[in-house]
C-alpha cells in the first residue's frame, strides 16, 4: 500500500518532500554514473598501456623480427616482376 498524506497535511508540503527526494535520487545516479565513467577511462588507459602490450608477440612466428620499414617489401616486389 502506499502511504497517502495526512490529511492535515498541506499539499505544498508534499510537493516539496517528492521535489527533495528527487533531487537525492538524481544527485545519487549522477555520482554512480560519473563513478562508472571514471572507472572505464581509466581501464581503457590501462588497456592501452598493459593489456595490448601483453597481448603483442616479441617475434612473430617465424622467429625473425619484422621490418617494418618496408624495404624487404619492396625488395622482394622487385625480385617477383
């Protein structure tokens, strides 16, 4: 059952009591909500930082390190015309 208000109660008083509990109510999403916010930058930082750092192989899997600079491939494009 839902508590009604007493009915020597003003009504203004009851607008006023529903208004504040509102008010708490949002003012205690927006806490939670910026609290989750924060803590999924900072995952995403550590994620940048350890995770994909783990994750990335030392050597590939031919156990030679990769040129990245490109000159064997155009090396090799050369050999192959």
């Amino acid at each position: 059952m839902s508590r009604a208000a007493p009915p020597n109660a003003p009504l203004s008083r009851c607008r006023s009591q529903a208004g504040d509990l509102a008010e708490s109510v949002a003012a205690i999403i927006m806490e939670q909500e910026t609290a989750v916010q924060a803590s999924l930058e900072e995952m995403y930082i550590n994620m940048a930082q350890e995770t994909f750092k783990d994750m990335r192989r030392i050597l590939p899997i031919s156990k030679q390190k990769m040129d990245w600079s490109g000159q064997e491939m155009a090396l090799a494009q050369g050999f192959s015309k």
